[in-house]
C-alpha cells in the first residue's frame, strides 16, 4: 500500500513544491501533525479529563481545557516557527566514491527568527540551526557518496517541533542540489596507450609502461621543477637531486586508456581516476580515452576536472 | 531525532522549579516526610548534574520505592484509597527525578507533573488554588519549552515568557470550551479524599453537639433570594428533624428514611431562591419550610427535609421554592403521631411531674406551648456556649439546676416537656439566620449558625414550628450568636485569625464580604458549572437547547477565535511581497496595454528584445528596465526598489498615452 502510494506522493509533491534553487515555506508547502510527544500529551489530558468527570471538579476541566487550547495554539507556533523561511542551495564541491558528499544549504529568515530548525535527509540525522531574525544560517549536510556520477539527495526534509514539541511541521523541499561523484581512486598498473590511431612505431614502449617503478626515467633537477617530483630515494642514495621526469616519452603524448585495462568497466574506471590525479599532481601532460569519448592531452586544474567528470558520468546518460 | 538526547540544563532547572511548585500546596494534606524525600531528590539530581554523583542503581531505586511504600503505609495506615494514592504519585513524581536521564524521562515527568496540578485540586478548589496552580503550570511549559535544542530555549527568561505566552493564548479558547464543552456525569464513582474537613450537622444531637460546631466559622451554604431576603428572624433552614430520644441523646428514627412524601397544602406566597452548598458529606439539603427544592436525585422525605441519594460532597447549587404559610400534615396518622410522642421509660422525674401539671392547668395544646414558652422567658435562664455538663437526668437538671444551656438544650427540653404532656413534637435541626452581603445580596450561613428548634403537632394545624432559645435569647434570633453571647462568651475564642472576629473595622470587614463575594460568584459560575447548571445558562443564551446548535456555535466560534489568534500570530500583511517581481508585473501591464504581451516561458530578457523590436521607438527605455531588473534578481546587485520604480516610470513617460480598455 504505502509502496503503491509513494510514486503518486512524489508527484503530487513534485507540483506542489517544484524544485527549485531557492524556496520560501509557506503554507500550501508546510505540513503539520501531532508528533509523538503530542500523542503522549493528548493521553496525558485525557486523564486529566477523566479526573474531571468523574469528581465533577471544574478546575480539572479548565486545566485540561487550558492545555487542550495550548495544544491548539501550539499548531501556530510550530506552523509559524517554519512559515516564511527561506531555503537555498549552497553548492559543494565534487568528491570520490566513499567519502562524504557534502551540500550546503543556506537558511535566510525574512521576518522572524526560526528556532530549531531540523534538516536533512531521513534516515541520516537531522542537523539542528537557529536562525536568527533577518539573518542567515548555513548548515552542511553530509551523504555517503556510493555510488559515482551525479547524486541527487532528493526532497530535503526539513522540520521543527519548537516551541513545545507536541507538533511536528515540516517540509519536503527539493533545492535541485546535484553533486558529482568521481569514481574511487585505485592504485595500480599505468594503463598506457601509444595513442590514438598511431601505428606502433616504438615497440618497446608498452612492455616499459607496465607498473609505475619501472617508468620512472630522471633527470637532474633544475630550478622550477616541481618539488614533488623530486626523487627522495634517489637523493638519499646519494645519487644527487633527481626529477622524476615523464618526459621519456617527449615527442608523443601520454594517453591514459580505459581499453588498455582489464577488470570490469568500475575497476578501470578507478584505476584511470588514479593516475588521472597522479598525473595531475605531477604536472604532467596527458590524454584520456574512454570508449567513444577522447579528451585530449592537456594539463592543469581544468583538465583534470573535465577527465574526471568524464570518468565519473562514463555510461550515464547526459 | 530518534536518538536520545539528554536534557539542556534550563529543563533541569525549570523542572527543578515546578516542582517544588506542584508539591507545595499537596503539602497541606501530605505527610511531611515528602518535604524530605524532595528535598533529597533534587539535592542529588543536581549533584548528578554537576557530575559530583551517579544516578541510583537498581538497587538504591528499589529501597527507595520500598521507603516509600513503608512511609505511606505507616502515615496513612493503608495503601489504597485515594489519599494513599496521591502521596503514591507525589512520591513517584519526586522519585522519577532520580532516574529522568533522557529527554523522553523529562517528558513523563513533565506529564506527571500536569497530572499531579489536577489531584491538588481535590482537595483545594478556591479562587487562590486555580489563580496559584498556573505558576506549576507556566513553568512546566517553561521546562517543555527547555527541551527544545535551541539557542532560544537555553535562556532562561524567554522560555518562561515564551510558556506564560502560550498560556494566555490559550485562555479564550479555554473559556469556550469550558462554557461549552458538555459535562456528564461521573462514569464510575471515586472515593473522595478524606482529609477534606467537613464539620456540619450530624443526625443525632447531644446538647453539647451543636455548641461545638458554633466554633466554626466555616461556610454551610449561601442562599440568594429571587425577590427582597426575607427578614432574619424568619430564616429557619430545615435539615433533618429528630424524633428518638433514649435519655440523653436525640437521633433520627428510622421511619424518617422512608420516602414517603408527606401531605401538605400550600399557602401564602412562595420565596424562590437558590442554594450554593458547601459539602458536608451528608446527603440532605437545607430548605425553608416548607421547601420544594428542583434537584434530580433528591426527594421530600416523611419529615419535610430533602435528602439526595448521595451525599453532597462536592459543591452542589440547586434552586428551591417554599411555602412558609404551608399547612403540614393536618390529618397525620396514629402511628406518626405515637413516634413522635415516644419517652424513655424512666428518668427525669421532675419534668414529667411538671409537664403533668402544665397539662392540668392547660388543657389546649397552644396555651400549654405558651406558658412554656412564658416559663423561659421569665425564669432566669442564661444562653451560652459553655453550659455545665450534665449528669443522668439531663432534661430535669437543665431544666430546674443549672438553667444554662444552648438551643440544643432548649429545644431537647422543651420537646420532652410537650410529649410528657401529651403534645405530639419532635426536634428540628438546621441553620438560623445567616449574614447578608449587601454587595451581592445573598445570606451566608455557617456553621455557628447551627440552630435546633421544636415543632409540635395538633389536629387541623398540623406541624407548627416554635423556638424556645427565641425567649432566652432574641439577639441570637434577630441578629446572630455574636451579638446573643455578647462580651462574655468565647466567640470563634479558638480561631483568633478568623476575619470575622475584626468585623468592627470597617474596612476589612467591607474587604471580607467583598472577598465573599468574589469566593460565591467562583462558586457558582465556577466550581458549580456543571450538569444542569450548564444547561440552564446555555438554554438563557441559546434559547431552546439544540446540541446541534450548540456544536455549531463552539465549532464557529472556536474557529473564529484560532483565526483571529493566527492573524495575530503571523501578520500576512506583513509580508513583504517580492518587489522585484512586483515591479516586472507592472512591466508586464504596462507593455501589454501596448499590445506586447509576454509569452508563456519568455524570459525577461528576450522579452524585453522582442518588445523592443515591436516599439522601437522606445527600446532604450524598455532595454534600461529589462537590465535594472536583470542586474538585480540575477547578478546579485543590491536590490533598490527605487531605481525600478523610476526606470518604470521612465518606460511608462515615453510610451504613447493610451486610455485603458
């Protein structure tokens, strides 16, 4: 029943409250039922009532009607306590299989200060924010990213029960907040492809790009090489300042190639983002083949970015 | 929130503080070892608090619940009954401190506390105990406040007015459910608690009886006249008559619990009035005689009073007519009439030779009456509360010895004296006279009014009333027991408190009676609104009772008054509309007027582009528009409704005037 009832629910709250990047609470968004402590109450005054009754003793009806009408008075407090207030996407940045995806969301109130206001989503804990009058709160909320490619938390849950409690308010708001998910970096084997359609003129060079060690060529440093290149070992050995230098392979380009791999399409895909951010952190020139998708060799932050996004959305639909 | 948080120290605090306020006034009628046990209890609660202690294990809690059981036991003798519970709960409530770890404790505690406000109330249900029970109130909302994790709710002065807020709020609503919600009757009966003092008239009299409960100036009942209060000395409130007497004692017979209603014949005007009783745990009312009193579950029994089938122990208000001019039983039958002719075997030689001798030289019942009354009034007797005792033969001893006594002395004399004579007479307990408040022009009566007088029986008269203490003491009749003891008798000598000893001052006696007013007014709109009370207001109001009708009202009314709240609450006008968005609106008009109107989708500025093209001539102002707003909503430049407004007002200068359509 309730998993017949769940698609009709999202589309019913899909035109209610349309995603957006910013949404103000108002009341055809607001919900509001007793919460189990208002149940508890609601038992509570029942007695009360019963005391009332059954000795004929009006003060025992008049405090059970006081705190019948504080029940009821507490619907719009709790209803106002979320009326009017104004959420908004905050961004966040792109992050691996396995660690936390974090949003920001930011809280504005335009009237009123906001207590307590819980936000999250379900079976994760609620992140509590007070927010104050005319002011602004900004919570990060944390999902375990599983999976790669976009993640998409869904409604965003967000509830108060101040002042008393006995109520719960609360809203399912979608703020159209999307977070990419890079595949889990994995070491392993360089997969090296000569390059795109170039016949093998180097027969060697495959066979000398198995394993990272034995890659490694250097040379003498030189003012302006990267520090992190630098090879420790070598130095220690007392061989002299070396850099580990790629550049062995001048003349042609670096192409990382999904199809040079062997493992299931994940697995490679992990194993490319590994010396996607090797290569990077190394400064090194390189391309990226995917099955029907080239990037071409480049360097830098941006390049980087767009070979993992690459990765990461690989097999997606756009 | 599944998890279970534990609870903010302003909570703690305001539960700390609630509940010294809910178990204060409990401790009229607790034992005083919960003082203790509280005291205890919240000294280690705070001590856990600060980390300095640990909370009680199971066994420490078991002992303490043992403790507990032990001292209710020995301090009430039994651990049933309503008495022993409420020390039960009081003792639960303070314990439940120990053991409160999580928000979810705090919360049963907060509950328990509401629950514990409402059993005060069965023993105490004055003005001062409902104005008091909202402190308990308020500040256990304060700690319910205290449990939200809130910056707001860690301060202590705004939880608390937050709480009385709330509070306030909630009081109209409060009072249309108390006008309106229906009430009913007890749906299983409860033992009622029985450290509520209740002293009043008993149904067998000892001359010292009535003497001892005009030591008490506790309230009887009040009565309000419909028309003008009859003067006082005409104020006889009838409860029970006593018929047996065995030597020394005067007690109902047994026949007088048979309802069987009596035969009288009404006569004269009838006085209407109403009743405010306060309990006094027995089952019958005071009326005038003679009375018809409107009560469900109350009847006339064969001695004129009315008894309800329960015993009034609670406040009871019920409306009552009588016929003094009333002619009662003129034909009675023999064997009533031989109940009330009944003598010991023996005893009181004395007064049966002189009632034999009044019964020679009177042979009419009426002269006889009269010359005893005559006898009182001219032979030295002396009214007082503090008479001799007396020894075997009490009547004789009064009567020719000690010459001393109270209207319980008089009336057991005088009835003794007319069935030794052969006159048919019995007892007649109740109240006499009361004080009338002018401002709210109704009698109280209390207990030092208890009065006991005669009535005898002769044929065609039926039963005619008489009051020997009449001729010892008129005062008492016509102005009350103060002035019938004067300076030498103790009046409420044991009650040195009692604002009714300080009447002479006038301003606290004005303070007194005003305070009376106020207690009677919450007696009868308050405590009294019940059952047939309700109905008779609401049928004032509404007119022919209709349960619809009144649903419709409570709903309506109700709604209106959540309403008007929520308006309050919320203020919709305040609510700054989007100025940005209004301002395109007006855009948008303004260019429709011209015949541009913008398509569904059309972003404002392709919009803007197109409506350009269509009026060149004023591109540039429509342009500037589209970029201010553009700048504004979009590029995060500060809003200024100002500079909308005037490129608006530019665009609309340049546009060709148009008469709207």
């Amino acid at each position: 029943m309730r998993a017949a009832l769940k698609p009709l629910w999202g589309r019913w709250l899909a035109r209610r409250i349309p995603p957006a990047a910013s949404v103000r609470l108002n009341q055809r968004r607001i919900f509001i039922l007793p919460s189990r402590v208002g149940a508890a109450f609601a038992v509570a005054l029942l007695l009360m009532l019963l005391v009332g009754i059954n000795y004929q003793n009006s003060l025992a009806y008049g405090l059970t009607f006081l705190l019948m009408s504080v029940f009821v008075v507490a619907i719009l407090h709790t209803y106002r306590n979320l009326a009017g207030l104004v959420l908004k996407a905050g961004g966040g940045g792109a992050v691996f299989v396995g660690e936390q995806a974090r949003f920001r969301v930011r809280l504005e109130s335009r009237e009123r200060e906001h207590q307590a206001v819980a936000l999250g989503w379900p079976p994760n804990e609620l992140v509590l924010r007070d927010v104050p009058r005319l002011g602004q709160a900004e919570a990060d909320l944390s999902l375990p990213a599983v999976r790669r490619g976009w993640l998409r938390p869904g409604r965003l849950r967000v509830e108060s029960r101040f002042p008393l409690g006995l109520l719960v308010a609360w809203s399912w708001v979608d703020l159209d907040q999307a977070l990419l998910i890079y595949p889990r970096p994995l070491e392993g084997d360089l997969p090296l492809s000569v390059g795109l359609g170039a016949e093998d003129e180097e027969e060697g060079m495959r066979a000398r790009g198995r394993g990272a060690d034995d890659f490694q060529g250097l040379r003498d440093y030189q003012p302006g090489d990267s520090k992190r290149r630098l090879d420790w070992k070598a130095y220690s050995r007392g061989q002299g300042l070396l850099v580990k230098d790629f550049a062995m392979l001048s003349g042609r380009d670096l192409w990382l190639d999904y199809d040079s791999l062997g493992g299931d399409s994940e697995m490679r895909l992990s194993l490319l983002c590994h010396w996607v951010l090797q290569l990077s952190e190394r400064q090194q020139p390189f391309g990226l083949q995917l099955p029907g998708q080239v990037i071409a060799p480049d360097q830098g932050e941006g390049h980087r970015d767009a070979c993992l996004r690459a990765l990461a959305l690989f097999g997606e639909r756009p | 929130m599944s998890a279970l948080p534990g609870i903010p120290r302003i909570a703690l605090t305001w539960l700390l503080v609630a509940q010294l306020l809910v178990i204060l006034p409990h401790l009229l009628h607790l034992p005083l070892w919960v003082i203790a046990l509280w005291l205890g209890a919240a000294g280690w609660r705070v001590q856990i608090f600060r980390m300095r202690a640990r909370y009680p294990n199971g066994w420490a809690k078991g002992g303490l619940m043992l403790v507990v059981l032990a001292g209710v036991l020995l301090s009430r003798g039994t651990l049933v009954g309503l008495d022993a519970a409420v020390v039960l709960l009081i003792a639960t409530f303070i314990l439940k401190l120990l053991e409160m770890r999580t928000r979810r404790d705090a919360l049963v505690l907060i509950f328990l506390g509401f629950f514990c406000v409402v059993t005060a109330y069965l023993f105490e249900d004055g003005i001062v105990a409902a104005l008091y029970s909202l402190l308990p109130v308020t500040a256990l909302l304060a700690a319910l406040v205290g449990l939200q994790h809130s910056g707001f709710a860690e301060r202590p002065w705004p939880t608390l007015r937050l709480a009385g807020g709330l509070l306030l709020q909630a009081l109209p609503l409060m009072l249309l459910l108390f006008v309106f919600f229906p009430r009913m009757g007890p749906l299983w009966s409860l033992p009622m608690p029985s450290d509520k003092g209740v002293t009043g008239l008993s149904d067998s009299m000892e001359p010292a009886d009535i003497a001892e409960l005009s030591r008490s100036s506790a309230l009887a009942f009040r009565a309000s006249f419909e028309g003008p209060v009859p003067p006082r000395d005409q104020l006889y409130w009838r409860a029970l008559t006593l018929e047996r007497f065995d030597g020394r004692r005067w007690s109902q017979s047994n026949y007088a619990e048979l309802p069987s209603a009596p035969q009288w014949r009404k006569a004269g005007e009838p006085l209407d009035y109403s009743i405010v009783m306060q309990p006094s745990g027995k089952p019958w009312l005071f009326a005038l005689d003679v009375g018809e009193v409107a009560q469900n579950e109350s009847r006339m029994m064969t001695d004129f009073r009315w008894q309800r089938r329960r015993p009034v122990d609670r406040p009871l208000l019920y409306q009552a007519r009588s016929w003094p001019q009333a002619l009662r039983e003129a034909d009675a039958e023999p064997p009533a009439l031989r109940r009330a002719l009944q003598l010991p075997e023996q005893g009181d030689p004395r007064s049966r030779a002189w009632a034999a001798e009044l019964q020679r030289e009177h042979p009419q019942a009426e002269a006889l009456v009269a010359a005893l009354l005559q006898h009182f009034n001219r032979e030295p007797y002396v009214y007082t509360l503090r008479p001799q005792p007396l020894g075997r033969d009490s009547i004789d001893e009064f009567l020719f010895d000690t010459r001393r006594g109270f209207c319980a002395h008089y009336a057991g004399a005088m009835t003794f004296v007319l069935r030794a004579a052969g006159i048919p007479a019995r007892v007649v307990t109740g109240y006499q006279g009361g004080e009338l408040n002018p401002g709210g022009n109704y009698i109280q009566v209390r207990q030092f009014d208890a009065h006991a007088w005669v009535e005898y029986w002769q044929p065609e008269q039926g039963w005619r009333s008489v009051d020997p203490t009449y001729q010892v003491a008129p005062q008492r009749i016509e102005l009350g027991l103060e002035d019938a003891l004067g300076e030498e008798d103790g009046f409420l000598d044991d009650q040195p408190f009692s604002p009714l000893r300080y009447r002479e001052l006038a301003w606290l006696n004005q303070l007194r009676l005003g305070w009376e007013n106020l207690n009677y007014g919450w007696q009868r709109w308050v405590l009294g609104y019940q059952g047939e009370q309700q109905l008779k207001l609401l049928h004032n109001w509404f007119g022919n009772l209709d349960w619809q009708r009144l649903a419709l009202a409570l709903v309506g009314s109700g709604t209106l008054l959540i309403g008007l709240l929520a308006l309050w609450l919320l203020k919709p006008w305040q609510q700054r509309a989007d100025p940005q968005r209004q301002a395109f609106r007006r855009f948008e008009r303004l260019l429709a007027r011209h015949g541009v109107r913008r398509q569904a989708g059309e972003g404002a500025r392709a919009f803007a582009e197109r409506a350009g093209r269509e009026l060149p001539a004023q591109a540039p102002a429509i342009q500037a528009f589209a970029r201010c707003f553009e700048a504004q909503r979009y590029a995060g430049q500060p809003a200024s409704r100002a500079a909308l407004r005037q490129a608006l007002g530019e665009l609309r200068r340049a546009l060709p005037w148009r008469l709207l359509r």
